[in-house]
C-alpha cells in the first residue's frame, strides 16, 4: 500500500514539519513517497535525499546560524511585526513595501530580494541531483505565472525544483524555467494533497501548518480589501484540500507568523505534540490496513 506523506507550506510553521517527521521515525513509520509545497518542499526534499530527522534537524539548526540566512533579511520582516492582520505572507510582503521601499523600486524590479539569495539557501539545505532519485520518492509543486496554472516536478534538478516551490512572490524573484515563470506552490496548492493522489498514493497524511483565518473588520483602504480576499480564497481551499487526506495532522502553529522562524524550538514541539496525538490514528488507518493488505498478499501467492 503506497502512503504519502504531504508537507504543506507556511514558511517558519513548516517547522513543524521537523517534530511530525522525528515522531513517525521514532515509530518506525517511513512514507513511500513524500510530497511538498514550499517550506514543506524544502524540509521534505532534505528527508527524502537523507531519511535521518536528526541530521536534518541539526542542518537546519546550523543555517539560521549561517551567513545563507542572514542575507534573505528575515530580521528586517520582524522588527516590523503588525499583529493587527492575518498572516499571509502577501500581507507582509505587501506592508513591507509600503513602509520600505521606494516606490520606485516597485515599479523597476519583480522582488526584493535578488536570486542569488535563495539560490545560497537551496544549495546550503538541498544536495544537488535529480528529483527522482532521491532514497524516498519525492514531488515538489510550484506555480506558473504565465498560465496561472499549478506545476508539479517529479524529474530534473531538485535544486531548481525546490527553489520554483520557494519562491515567495515579490519577495523573491520568479524562477524562469523553459516558457514558465515559476513562483511558490502556494499561490495554488499550499497542501498538496491531490498530486500525491495523481502520484498514486492510497493513503495520505497530510500535515497542515497554515494559519487559520482570523476575524478582520478594520480596512484601511483598497490594497486591504485586495489582500483580505486572496486570504479568504486560499483559505478555503485549504481547508477543502486538507479533507482530501486520510488522515490529518494539524500542529499548533496557528499564533506564529511565517517569519518566526526565531520560535524553532517551540515550533518543532507543536509538531511533535500534534503527532504524538494521531499516533492511535496513524496505527489504525494507515500501519494496519497496510499489513493487512501484505498478509492477503503473501497468503495469496503460495
């Protein structure tokens, strides 16, 4: 039986990924194939290439201790914390702009930040090689600008792949690659459950990490109306994709922003609280149905 695990995207709460992955290890459960967008692309492709959480852990540690981190400025996005809105990073993005760049700036380049910044992020976290051959399988999606439409990397360079899923919009810059201008997978699939069903996966576990929408009635002008319905779009396609899953692991990251990545320790925790919680479900619909299906199978055959 092939059961996916899929890491959604939500930038620093993607942390949680880490806690879910040492709790599913520690029980000595290993998908067949793993699925990400975005932060849970990164966190996902690193598992995939060295299924050990404790290296990955101790990796991810060392880069928000690196000169790799520092230069992508998330510093900069903290000192301007505004807790009145929903975290959605077109949010911050957006705000950032207003209170930090010139308008200039807006209007002659595509992001913030240059290419190279994420590219020293990928290279720092990722090993170069193709996508298909990592030690578990692994599927990264990402979305083209050009047609608006979702686009899934199964094959070719998991650098690149990862660094399309990645790419925060007006953030960081699109990622040209053939005909397509790639941008975070996000913007379409932020938990892509339904390319691991494409992918053929039987049973799924998806692990939610994106924030709930919070109530808002103060709009200070048209960008804020703008902004507040993209949130309300993307979160209900959230919540519709998340009931695609068979079985649902949702840690407790709701408060955190998606540049908090300063909270690791309490983030990791959140994961590995919300795992240790669906372990009776886990066993239950997916380990158990699974040995169920290899005794038939093997019965069968002699």
């Amino acid at each position: 039986m092939k059961t996916a695990l899929v890491l959604g995207g939500g930038g620093a709460r993607g942390l949680a990924h880490i806690g879910v992955l040492k709790v599913l290890e520690r029980h000595g459960f290993r998908p067949d194939l793993i699925v990400g967008c975005s932060i849970g692309s990164i966190i996902g492709g690193m598992y995939a290439q060295t299924p050990d959480i404790n290296s990955i852990e101790q990796k991810v540690r060392e880069y928000f201790k690196s000169t790799e981190y520092e230069s992508l400025s998330i510093s900069v996005l903290e000192r301007h914390r505004d807790t009145e809105y929903d975290d959605d990073f077109l949010h911050q993005i957006a705000r950032n702009l207003f209170k930090r760049v010139l308008l200039n700036m807006v209007a002659t380049r595509r992001s913030i930040l240059k290419n190279d910044k994420l590219d020293s992020t990928i290279k720092y976290l990722i090993k170069p090689g193709d996508i298909s051959e990592t030690e578990i399988p692994f599927a990264c999606n990402a979305t083209d600008l050009v047609s608006g439409e979702p686009v899934l990397f199964t094959q070719g360079d998991i650098q690149l792949a990862i660094k399309a899923s990645s790419s925060i919009p007006g953030y960081l810059p699109p990622i040209q690659w053939d005909s397509k201008l790639l941008v975070d997978g996000a913007v379409t699939y932020s938990l892509p459950v339904k390319f691991a069903q494409d992918l053929g996966a039987q049973k799924i576990i998806s692990v939610n990490v994106k924030q709930t929408l919070k109530p808002q009635a103060d709009y200070r002008n048209v960008f804020d109306i703008l902004l507040r319905v993209n949130s309300v779009t993307s979160s209900l396609l959230y919540k519709e994709t998340a009931k695609q899953a068979d079985l649902q692991i949702e840690p407790d990251v709701g408060d955190f922003l998606w540049y908090d990545f300063k909270y690791m320790d309490e983030i990791i925790r959140a994961g590995e609280q919300a795992a240790l919680n669906k372990l009776e479900e886990l066993n239950k619909k997916i380990i158990q149905p699974s040995k169920s299906f290899w005794k038939r199978f093997f019965k069968s055959s002699y």
